[in-house]
C-alpha cells in the first residue's frame, strides 16, 4: 500500500469512528470541585446509615453529587467543620450557635435534602 493509500485509509477510519453530528455526543459533566475524599467519606457515611447494597451505593453516589451541584465545596466544608466543633459542646464552642453559623448548617442540610429527595 502507498503512502497516500493509508493516509486514505486513515481517513476513512477516523470519518467511521468520529460520531456524526447528533447521534453521539459527549455529555458535559458538571465541574468537580469536591475532593474524591470527601466524595467517599460522605457515600461512606451514607451507606454506613442506609445499607451496604449497590443500590445504596449507587444512591448515597447521586445524593453527594447533588449536594455538589448545589452547595460549592467551600460551603460544604465549613458546615461539616461547624457541626464537628459544635458537637464538642462546652463554652468554647458557643460560636458555632450564633445564626450566621447556623445559617451554614441549614444551607448544607438544605443541599442533603434535596439530594436524598431526588435520590432516594
């Protein structure tokens, strides 16, 4: 075969395997700012509450990703922080309580209901 013959060639199994224009496309997944970390600590905890079945799995995996889409991680990360502190208890950790704080929390509660509501 000449060198031009498989130029050709590849062409032509390129233009096979390229999708035509609406039949396949890629879908464009959200932005993943979550650590895989967190990701799994929280399907972890999730199933650890709801069960060790694939079904869980697959559910408690939706439910964070929705808390995602909704609550950026920044958020997510401070609200965990201020239920830990504030399960300490004690005077020295009445900060957590003042609304501002608690306003975190209930948003972040907020994103877990809807993610267990769309999810389970």
């Amino acid at each position: 075969m000449t060198k031009t013959g498989k130029h050709r060639l590849f062409a032509l199994i390129f233009a096979a395997a390229t999708p035509v224009a609406g039949i396949a496309v890629a879908q464009e997944l959200p932005t993943n700012e979550y650590p895989t970390v967190a990701r799994a600590d929280y399907v972890y905890a999730c199933m650890a509450v709801n069960g060790q079945t694939r079904d869980v799995l697959e559910k408690c995996s939706c439910s964070i990703d929705q808390i995602a889409s909704l609550l950026p991680y920044a958020e997510y990360e401070e609200a965990e922080t201020l239920l830990s502190v504030g399960l300490k208890g004690g005077e020295n950790v009445a900060w957590t309580k003042i609304p501002q704080m608690q306003e975190k929390i209930k948003n972040m509660r907020r994103a877990q209901v809807e993610g267990e509501l769309r999810c389970f």
